[in-house]
C-alpha cells in the first residue's frame, strides 16, 4: 500500500528556519530559471507555485524525507523573499503534484547535469593519486511506490518465493572519490543490465581520470569506450574472464590481450591491458584481479594500485547516504507515478549533492579529510541553517 503522507512531530523545529539560501549556493537561481526556459517549462499564468520554487521543492522533499508535503513546503519557504507576485500561500498537497507535474522531470536532469560537478580540488585527500583525479563507476536500486504505474513502468524483482514487495528502479552513477560527490547518472527500469546504463553516463569521463569499478561492469564493449573518453581505468575482472598472456612485468603484474568473445570483426584485434592479482593479508585466500589501461609499472607500480582500490568503496558509501542516511531510513522514494519518480531522482542527488558539497567546503577550510566529517550531522545542520531571505523570484 502506498505510504501515508507525514507532518513534522509537534515540536520538532529544526527545520523552521530553513531558508532556500543553502541550495542556492549550489543551484543558483538564475540556473533554474534557465534550465526551466531551456525545456519550455515556464508557467504561461501567475500560479500560486513559479516553476522555479517547485524545483527546490523537489530537493526539498530528500532534505526533508520524514517530513509531508505541505510541511516541507512551509519550512522551505521561510525567508524567501518575493517580488512583485503579491501574498503567497503554501498550497495544498494537491496543487503541490499539479505543479510537479508541471515540472516534470527534464529541467531537474538538465540542472543536475549542468551544475553537479567534482570539485577536482588536489587539496582534498582521497580524491588524487598521483596526477588521476580519481572517480568511481557503480550502480544501485531505488524502492518505489507500490502503484501500477510505478510496476508496469519500472518492474520488480521475482525469486522463488513470488514477487518483490515494491517497485523497483535501477541506477548507475559516478562519484567523485574523497569527496562522495556523484556528478553523472543515469535511472533506468529494474531490467536494465548496469553496463547498459553505465554506457549512457561514461561521457562524464575525460583525460586526466581514473576510474575504478567493480567486477559487474567490465566488458571489452564498455572499456573501448571509457578508454576513449581519454580516462584511465582500474576494475575488477569478472571471474572465468579469459585473457591471453603477452609479458610479465617486473612488479609482478602482467600484460594480456582482451579479445570479444564474439569475435566480431570491430573487436578481432583486441586490446591491450595490464593484469594485477593479489590476495589480502588475513582474508579468505581469495585472488583479487583487477584491469588497468595503466600499462607502465614505473608510473603506475602494482602495490599502489591495489591499495587504491579499495576506494571503489567510497561509491557504496555515497549511495548509502543517498537512500538511507539523507532519506531517515524511508523504504521508498514517495512518488507514485513513474515521471515523478523521475523527477525525485533528481531532486535526491542535488540534495546529497548540496550536503557533500558543503563537507568538502569545510573540510577544505579545516585542512582535513572529508572522510573525517560526519554526514548525517551535516544533514542536520543544512535542516537547521538559518539563512536569511537571499532569493527572489518572479511568478
């Protein structure tokens, strides 16, 4: 059954001060205007909701996950200040869809993808090795609303026990290291295979990255074109990958050939790429084997790059926050109809976005390490800011 709306508990005041002002710092005002324009979303009539104030609304409602609609609205609007649209008046939960529905999904895409960028900052530990600005390629699922339009979009999962509880949505992203911060992403249904969707966001790759990824993701196909975005990369082998041997290297690692296992024409050359294996000290006795388009020992030696990969982790975490810690544990996103799912989506990693900016921010005034600094009390301290009236909007 689809949840119930929620209200803030009676006394609860956190929130009360929360102003747009945090967001903005972030997504700026004149961004969503334009993002707005640029998908042909501006209001046609004075609404009681600008287009503009229902974009941060939708963030509003991952900052604010415990918290029902109309409540959120009102915390979020305290200290804007209006020009020109006369006394404004939070709407019903009712009109609060209506103007979502207004929105739709394109101009929260197009805001994310525009502004949500790594910092690339060589100050913040964890995000650099050597001269690599290092990323992170993983994906994930979304619980949603139990509605037939969320089930015959997006799907569920099945086992023997019968059907999966909820909807489901698939996600892949990538996520700058050190700093959590995810700058590309792609949603898709539960069906869709992570190679498929994280070929729609390996654009978000360029020269100077490396790239680490588990061992789900890598196939010839999906390499070519990471490594054609001028990017490094260091994943995980699948097991039983067949490779065929060309030279050992003095570090231990080895070079090999990847061929298709079609043997299709594009891939009959292969290519090649640099083998890593090493076991850890006091685990199971498992053989870890990782790829690399590294090829040089000199500039990339083994042992460095095997302790380097354990930051692939720094993604799970980063998707940990997003839909537990940012979301106060709630089981699914609260849209019940597939565009608005879409639409949440976006709003839910522009408000993870804003909190893991501001802990790169301040953990880059302090000198330390972003890791060192807690999220969920960052959460609450951007529930709580007290900014002052520092936009404005027309209708």
């Amino acid at each position: 059954m689809p949840r119930p709306a929620k209200s803030l508990p009676v006394g609860y005041d956190n929130t009360q001060h929360l102003s747009l002002g945090v967001m903005a710092l972030c997504f700026p005002a004149s961004a969503v205007q334009q993002a707005i324009e640029a998908c042909g979303r501006v209001s046609l009539r004075v609404r009681d909701l600008p287009a503009a104030v229902v974009v941060y609304y939708v963030i509003g409602l991952s900052l604010f996950s415990s918290a029902g609609y109309e409540s959120v609205l009102r915390w979020l609007l305290c200290g804007l200040q209006w020009l020109d649209c006369g006394q404004f008046r939070v709407s019903s939960k009712a009109a609060l869809s209506k103007a979502r529905q207004r929105l739709g999904e394109a101009p929260m895409r197009r805001l994310f993808d525009q502004l949500a960028r790594p910092l690339r900052d060589p100050a913040l530990q964890g995000s650099w090795w050597r001269t690599h600005h290092v990323v992170v390629l993983d994906g994930s699922t979304l619980a949603l609303q139990d509605t037939p339009s969320n089930d015959s979009e997006f799907g569920r999962s099945t086992n023997q026990h019968g059907r999966a509880a909820w909807p489901l949505a698939r996600f892949v992203a990538l996520v700058e290291a050190g700093t959590h911060l995810i700058f590309r992403a792609e949603l898709g249904r539960y069906k869709d295979s992570e190679i498929v969707l994280a070929e729609k966001v390996i654009d978000g790759l360029g020269k100077g990255m490396l790239c680490l990824a588990d061992r789900l993701f890598p196939g010839l196909g999906l390499w070519k074109k990471a490594t054609a975005t001028g990017a490094h990369l260091l994943w995980r082998a699948k097991v039983g990958l067949k490779l065929i041997p060309l030279q050992r290297l003095a570090d231990g690692s080895w070079l090999a050939l990847w061929k298709s296992a079609t043997r299709g024409q594009e891939d009959a050359q292969g290519v090649t790429v640099r083998v890593i294996e090493y076991r850890l000290k006091g685990g199971d006795g498992q053989t870890y084997r990782l790829l690399t388009s590294l090829l040089d020992p000199r500039q990339a030696p083994a042992h460095e790059l095997a302790a380097l990969y354990p930051q692939r982790w720094e993604i799970e975490l980063a998707i940990k926050e997003g839909k537990h810690v940012l979301r106060c544990g709630q089981i699914t996103l609260r849209s019940k109809i597939p565009e608005l799912v879409r639409q949440e989506f976006w709003g839910l990693l522009m408000a993870h976005h804003i909190v893991r900016k501001m802990m790169a921010r301040a953990a880059l005034d302090a000198g330390i390490d972003p890791d060192l600094l807690s999220y969920k009390n960052s959460v609450e301290i951007i529930r709580s800011s007290q900014t002052g009236p520092v936009l404005a909007f027309s209708p």
